[in-house]
C-alpha cells in the first residue's frame, strides 16, 4: 500500500504545531533558570551547595582516615571504627568465628568493634600488677565503652578537620574554610543527634549472624535468653577477663615434675573447638614444664571449614613437634591447614617423635553438629561401626610395623573417640584419644592402658551450655628412657567464669604398661571439688 506523500507532510505538519506550545515552556523555563542562576541570590546558591558537597567528602575522607583506635579491655586488644554509612547500624566482628550485625541506630555513621586476640604481654602485666586482676575484672565493659566515647571524640575531629581542609584546598579563601568550618559543625551535630534519636538498645536481641557465627544460635541457644539474662552475662564477661588474666599467674605457678635425665615430656591436648583462650594456656604450658613434644588427638575447630584456618595458624606458635589425628569436627581440609602450620599428621600412619613411636588415624567421621555420641563397643549402633573399623585398621598397621621394627615398635596409639581403642587392646603400651570432654583412665587389658583426655578448650562454646561450665584440660605425660609411661600430671582450669586451676600427679604403678596409676598429691589454685556433665560433642 503506497502512502500519499500530501497527507503524510500534513500529518508531519499538525504534529509540529501541536508540540510548539510545549516547546516555548521549555524555552521559557530554561531561560527563567539561566536567569535565576545568573542573578546574584543564584551564584551564592551553587556557591553553597559545592561547599556543601566538598564538605561532605571531606568529612568522609577525614572519618575513614582517622575514625578509628585501640581500646584494651583487660588483657585482650579491641579495634573500634567510625566510618560514614547510609543505613547506620552496628557490626561485631569475632575472629575466626565471623561477625554479627546489629540494627542499633539509623543515620551517616557505622559502628564497627573488631575483639581481637588476647594480648599475652598485658596479661603477664596484669598478673604481675597485685591490684591489676581486680581493676580489670571490675573495668571490662567501662574500658569498652570508655573507648568508644574516646573514637567517636576522635572520629569527630578527624571529619571537621578533613572537611575544613579540603575546603581550603579547592577554593582557597579563608571566608569560604570559616563557612565550610561551620557546615561541618553542623553537619556533625545532626549526625550526632540523628544516631541519638534512632538508638535501639533492643536490637541485641535479634542479631544477624555472619560467618561462622550462622551456626552460633545451634550451640549456644536461643539468643533471646542471653538477652533477658544480659545482666548476667555482663558480670560473666568481667570474671571472664579476671579468669584469663589469673590463668597466666595459676599455671606459671604450678609445682613441676623433676624426672630422671633422659625423660620426654608429652604434652596431650584435644578438643580444643575453637577457643582462642587454649592456645595461652598450652603455650604457657609448653614453656612452663619444658615440653618436648605436643599430642592433639583432634577437634581443633568446630565446623571444618576454610573460615577456621586462622584458629589452625596458632600452631606454628607452639615451638615444639606438633603430632596430630582429625576428630569428628575436623574435615581433612583441617588436617591439611594443620599440615601446613609444620605439624605432623597421622592418617593411619606410624612415625618417631623425640625417640617415642606413634601410630594414629583420623575419625572416620564428619559430624560438626553436635549430635555424635561416643562409640558403644557393647552395642555399637552402625554409625559407630566406622569407629570400631578404625581402631582394627590401626591395630593391622601396627601389627605390621612391629613386625619389620623389632627393637623399635610403637609405644602410643593416637585416636580421637575412645570406641575405636578396645581393638588396639595387646597392639600398644598406651592408647591416647579425647571426645568425651571429660577425663576417663581404664585398662584395656593385654597390658593396654587407654587415657582419655578433657577437652583443652573446654567444649568451645558448647561448653557455656550446662550450669556448671566444662573445664579446660590438658595432661603432661612423662616417658623414661625406654619410652614407657612413668607419671602424668593432669592440669584442669574452670571453666568460664570460674578461677580455680587445680594439677593432680599421678604415678604409674611400677612402669608396668596397663598397670593403674596412684595418685601423689595435688597443687590447686581452688579446687572445685565437682565433676562436670558431659555435654554434647
């Protein structure tokens, strides 16, 4: 169909004069403009609103370089920062564990507080300090709060000055910096104010969790009871900073073993799950009784994940030989971070450490979820199988390696659940493994002894769930010149919000492998005098 060239231009022409009405108030209205900022009452106005803007970044800039400091809560270090937002709103980070969020206030300004490790010199510091332990025990949360009324002091410098100067740097008048210096001001105290106005204290109770902290309210519980408890939990803060910094002083103090020349000191630590505190205790430990080699029988951390590397790098702190086997928490990604730290690591494999021979083997499970119970040799459920499997896997290496090293076989078998030992009973001397959180010491026969350990990071934060918390434990083996068992001593430190650190010596009846060990005598900072439940691992 062809279009008749007539009709299309008057179209075109109807079209044109229709818009022309349009047109002419655009026209009108962008020349009213042009006019209105070429009037003198306009110039003053753009004037105003790019001083505005320069202020703005210039604050900003000012905030990110200096809204941010140091606080010391007792022995540990915390990192604070301002820095500028849209929505407000608080974040806790807790490394390795993750962060979480909190929607405490709206407006410019985010509050970050990063709680960083313990600080072991400003512990010792403390400890030394006779009136140190109680002012930090009695300070804790002031010196939290004191610090972030000293940043935000500091955060409001740092942005009135980053304003002022930028000001006098892109327009380099000193009536404009005085004007720029009194936006900033003003800006500050609506910012201030605005933060003041939206502040929710109960937004603690409903927290967003980041990180490995996704799975916190599975081990802790409900957060709302912490927050209809927060009294509670506050003080319970306080003895924790009283405990950990005593911790340095009880330990150090502690009697010490003196064996025979030619004796190795093993020192046996499992469950560690995590806490960052473990790590103090075992180094002073470690340094303490001259420890010649470190045995972890597994659950460093709790979730096997990438994310608990960090936790893992304390390792290479220990300045010992470090011998390793994976627990039911550790995937084989931990045993590999673990490798790396230099530690040595057993998956069914025999290896001499300072002339002892070890044989061991991970878990044959990956359960981070609290819900795996010990294995039941009298009647083992079919999850347990695998366990049970394990030990007769070891037993057969064991067998075997003898076999080709006659003068020289293993002397400790290295398992993380204590259902896999009954299949060494005859294989090996001593048969070392963890899991149960709790101590146990019992003859397998065939001159088989099996030593359970405590958990040294007393249950992680599993271990807060029963009234009475469960201890930190660690236990220091002493092997003769034969490397057979001679005496251990058992150390135990309460647990959160308790003090005492108790150390029982044990004596081994007569060296006699798989022969029942006698108490001889005890040093204590305050016994506790109760046993603790098991709680779920």
């Amino acid at each position: 169909m062809t279009s008749d060239p007539h009709r299309v231009a008057a179209s075109a022409a109807g079209v044109a004069e229709a818009l022309q009405p349009a047109t002419r108030r655009l026209r009108t209205g962008a020349g009213r403009v042009r006019a209105a900022l070429s009037s003198r009452p306009g110039r003053i106005t753009c004037r105003y609103l790019l001083m505005l803007v320069v202020t703005l970044i210039g604050m900003a800039g000012g905030l990110l370089l200096g809204g941010q400091r140091s606080a010391a809560v007792g022995p540990f270090q915390a990192h604070l920062a301002i820095t500028p937002s849209l929505v407000g709103d608080t974040k806790v980070q807790i490394p390795p564990l993750g962060s979480l969020s909190l929607d405490s206030h709206d407006g410019p300004l985010h509050l970050t507080i990063n709680l960083g490790s313990l600080d072991r010199k400003r512990a010792e510091a403390l400890v030394s300090d006779p009136n140190g332990i109680a002012a930090a025990s009695q300070h804790a949360i002031g010196d939290l709060k004191h610090g972030i009324e000293l940043l935000a002091i500091q955060a409001g410098a740092s942005a009135l000055l980053g304003g002022v100067v930028l000001n006098a740097l892109v327009f380099r008048r000193w009536r404009r910096t005085a004007i720029a210096a009194g936006m900033s001001v003003l800006l500050l105290a609506g910012a201030g104010a605005w933060t003041a106005a939206s502040f929710r204290p109960q937004s603690i109770e409903e927290p967003r969790y980041e990180g490995l902290l996704t799975m916190a309210p599975a081990v802790v519980g409900d957060a709302r009871n912490i927050v209809n408890n927060y009294g509670q939990y506050s003080q319970e803060l306080q003895r924790l900073v009283d405990n950990v910094a005593k911790l340095y002083g009880t330990v150090s103090n502690l009697p010490v073993y003196e064996p025979s020349e030619g004796t190795t000191r093993v020192l046996h630590i499992s469950d560690m799950h995590l806490n960052p505190a473990a790590w103090g205790v075992v180094e002073t430990v470690v340094k303490q009784y001259n420890i010649d080699l470190v045995v972890d029988t597994g659950d460093i951390v709790d979730w096997g994940s990438k994310q608990e590397d960090a936790y893992i790098a304390n390792v290479k702190n220990i300045k010992v030989p470090y011998v390793y086997v994976r627990g039911n928490h550790d995937s084989p990604a931990t045993a590999a971070a673990v490798r790396k730290q230099g530690a040595i690591v057993l998956e069914n494999q025999v290896r001499a450490v300072d002339g002892i021979t070890f044989a061991g083997i991970g878990d044959p499970r990956f359960t981070p979820d609290k819900d795996t119970e010990p294995a039941n040799p009298n009647d083992p459920e079919p999850k347990d199988l695998t366990v049970e499997e394990s030990g007769k896997q070891l037993a057969g290496t064991i067998q075997g390696y003898d076999k080709d090293h006659v003068d020289a076989p293993v002397n400790v078998a290295l398992v993380h659940d204590p259902g896999a030992a009954p299949a060494l009973a005859g294989n090996v001397p001593l048969v070392l493994a963890g899991h149960l959180h709790h101590r146990e010491t019992r003859n397998l026969g065939s001159g088989t002894q099996l030593m359970v350990e405590g958990s040294t990071g007393a249950a992680g934060l599993r271990g807060l769930e029963p009234k009475t918390p469960t201890p930190l434990e660690l236990s220091v083996l002493y092997f003769d010149t034969q490397h057979a068992l001679k005496a251990y001593d058992e150390i135990s430190v309460g647990g959160t919000g308790q003090s005492e650190v108790t150390l029982q010596r044990h004596i081994v009846g007569d060296g006699k492998p798989g022969e029942s060990p006698s108490p001889s005598g005890s040093g204590s900072g305050s016994p506790s005098g109760a046993s603790s439940p098991t709680p779920r691992r």
